[in-house]
C-alpha cells in the first residue's frame, strides 16, 4: 500500500510539472532575464550536435590557417585561403554564438586579420578576447597581440 502511494504521488507530481507550459519567445531564445534574485541569466541549453560541428569547423579553421601555407609570391591563393579560414569562423560566430570555444576563435580572427593587414579588425578580436574570457589559455596571446598593435600604431604617428 506505501508502495501505491509512493508511486501514484510520483504520477501527481509528474503531471503537474508537465502540465506547465513550455517557454516562449525571450526566455526561449537564450534571452538574458533572470531566473530569479542573483540566480543569473537563463541560458538556451547546450546543442551537442552544435558544438561538435563547431569544434569540427574551428578544427578545419586552424588546419588551414596554420597548415596550409601556399606561396607568399601566389597573392591569389593567399587572399583565397585567409578568406576560406575567415568564412568558417564567421559561420562559428552567426550558428553558434555560445560555442564553448568562442575565445579561440575570436584569437584566430585576429590573427587573419593580422595576416591580411586589417589591423583595426584585428585589434576589435583580440580585444574581444581580453574583455569576454578572461581565464582563457588565449588571453595571454591576445595581450601580446594589441600591445605589438599599440606599438606599430605609436610608431607609425611618431615617423
């Protein structure tokens, strides 16, 4: 008979919390309203199958950038392939917003940027970087980055 009660309880309470709607618009989306006082905003759950393709297109990103290096005097197949590495970490960025390793392709961004001499770009990401992660492995990379950046710019205004 405890048995019974226990159980049919159990059935009671799940009916009531699945009688409670499902979220809808703000909350839905990964808006940032509070869960209640200082519980911190609600977060969208996590998309496994999101995440590893992410990882996957930040994997190819990096292969490319650091791997496959065609020939300085080929202009052509440079621009294609920072253009390439650029286009997959952009992708990141608009699919999957809160990938775990946003940080890591912020850095990289900065560093096509680099590459390809957009320096105001390259500063924005690294300094995305500084600002958004502060724990990151990348952070340390990213410093190193603006302060050579602050530099060229101070030489440039004194020469």
């Amino acid at each position: 008979m405890k048995r019974i009660t226990q159980l049919l309880g159990a059935v009671l309470l799940c009916i009531g919390l699945c009688s409670v709607p499902p979220c809808s618009g703000a909350a839905a989306s990964g808006s940032t309203l509070q869960q209640g006082v200082n519980r911190g905003p609600i977060t969208a759950p996590i998309d496994p199958e999101l995440e590893k393709q992410s990882k996957n297109s930040l994997d190819v990103a990096k292969y490319y950038f650091y791997k496959r290096q065609p020939s300085k005097a080929n202009k052509a197949a440079v621009e294609r392939l920072n253009k390439a590495v650029e286009d997959r970490l952009r992708e990141i960025i608009d699919i999957n917003p809160t990938f775990a390793k946003m940080d890591e392709v912020y850095f990289l961004l900065g560093e096509v940027y680099t590459r390809l001499g957009d320096i105001e770009q390259a500063h924005e990401f690294y300094s995305r970087v500084v600002k958004e992660f502060p724990d990151s492995q990348m952070l340390g990379g990213a410093k190193k980055r603006l302060a050579e950046i602050e530099a060229q710019g101070k030489a440039k205004k004194e020469g």
